[in-house]
C-alpha cells in the first residue's frame, strides 16, 4: 500500500498510476492537474478506467464498485473516492 493516505498523497500516487497506465508522454506528476476531466479532457474510455481502477484496488486493498466508475472524473474525485474508502474499512 503507498505510504501516504493523506489527501495530497493519494492524488499524487493516482497521478502516477493514471500516467503510468495510460502511457502520456510530457506529462509528470506536478504538471498533472488533479481537476483535469480525464473522460473529456484526456479521452480516456471505460476500458482504460476499469484498468486503472483494477490498479488502484490493487495498490489500495479496496474494492470500487462498478457502479461507481462515473463519478471517477479526475484524479481528485478519484482521490477522495480512496480516502472516504480507506477510512471506512480501517
């Protein structure tokens, strides 16, 4: 599990992931913008989300609910998912 669960961390760690995941070029953690629709803005598709929140299980230990997926429009939204998640299951 990545070491920070505060906010900032878990928005830096799914940066990473995303940008990992998805191979994008010229883009690094801090130019990144945790606001940046990642359906609209970056074109990701529901194949491409599913991986990354298979990953994100993963890393985590949590399960996201399918269901859920929509609601995961950035990284932020993301974020919060994680850590509304981590805080339950502790």
């Amino acid at each position: 599990m990545p070491a920070s669960k505060d906010i900032k961390g878990i928005i830096r760690h799914v940066a990473e992931i995303i940008i990992e995941e998805l191979k994008l070029e010229d883009v690094t953690v801090d130019t990144f913008s945790p606001e940046l629709d990642l359906i609209d803005e970056l074109g990701i598709d529901s194949m491409d989300l599913a991986t990354i929140a298979l990953v994100l299980q993963d890393e985590y230990k949590i399960v996201i609910d399918e269901d859920d997926y929509p609601q995961l429009k950035t990284v932020r939204l993301i974020a919060e998912y994680i850590e509304g998640k981590l805080s339950t299951e502790s």
